[in-house]
C-alpha cells in the first residue's frame, strides 16, 4: 500500500512539473495566459491518478507558476475547476470523451465565471471595465488545446499498453 502511494505520489510531482514547463509556452489571450499543457496535465491525472491528485497538481503547478512569474492568478480557478470536474467524470464513467468534455466545461465555464470576482477583488481590476466572456473565451481556447493534446497523448498511450500500466500502479 505504501509503495503504491509512493508511485502516486511521484508521478503527481512529475506531471506538476511538466505543468510549470509546460507554462513556459503560454499565449496571451485577453488578461489572461493560456498554458493549454496545464490542462493536458489535468486530463493526464484524472485517468491515472484520479480527482483529488489532479486537484492538488493543479493547485501546485499554479502556486509554483505565479511564485516563478509565469503565471496570474487567473491560473488557480482557470486550471482546478477543470481539474476536479474532469477527475470526477472520469472516476464516474471511466470514458475518455467525457473526460475532455469536462476539463473544457469546468476550466471554460466554471473556471471563467470564478476568474470574474478574482480579478475584481484580489488583481484590483475595474468591474465595469471587465466582462466575464473576457475570461471564458480565454480559457476555452487553453482548454480545448489541452484537450486535444491529451486526446492524441492518451490514444498513443492506450495503443502501446502505457496507459494500462500507469493505471495499475
């Protein structure tokens, strides 16, 4: 059981890696970065590790991301909400289609609508001058890059037999 959890644990620290390197190739998009590699982490830890270490990576490649300055803080709802739904759609139905759904649903929409009050209150930004869709749009565009990584990234891994491996950890 220890070691098993030790597995985990490590590969929750490298996926949080790839994560914050991951960052390093972000666009701009509106206020805020898109780092579509973040959200093929999330998907990545929802089908191997499972809700809660996707949670915690997300909030850890975010908290290394803003203390480097790579990232706002438009990067904690932007990449945990999709991080948590996707890992719960996962555990639930075990299919990768409705995986990738919920990591745009929950980054693009949950994520968008919680990065709102965000900026508002903790970045200082003015209410009027900022529009909710500037958050959704945004995060859309990183969350569907990072689905489509993914996609291509888990059907390579379920071809060779990695996928399976990794899951039975």
């Amino acid at each position: 059981m220890r070691n098993e959890q030790t597995k985990k644990l490590c590969m929750a620290g490298i996926l949080c890696a790839v994560a914050v390197v991951g960052s390093l190739f972000s666009l701009p998009v509106f206020g805020s970065k898109c780092a579509p590699v973040q959200h093929m982490v999330n998907i990545l830890c929802a089908v191997i590790l499972g809700p809660w270490y996707g949670v915690c990576v997300a909030f850890g490649a975010s908290l290394i991301r803003n203390l480097l300055g790579l990232g706002s803080l438009m990067a904690f709802p932007g990449s945990m909400f999709g991080a948590f739904l996707c890992g719960i759609a996962y555990w639930k139905t075990q299919n990768i289609p409705v995986t990738l759904l919920a990591e745009v649903f929950g980054t693009a929409v949950i994520g968008g609508f919680c990065a709102y009050p965000i900026a508002v209150f903790f970045m200082g930004m003015n209410a009027a001058s900022l529009a909710v869709y500037a958050y959704v749009v945004p995060f859309l565009i990183s969350t569907a890059g990072g689905a489509i990584l993914s996609a291509v990234l888990i059907g390579a891994m379920e071809k060779t037999g990695v996928l399976k491996m990794f899951q039975s950890m």
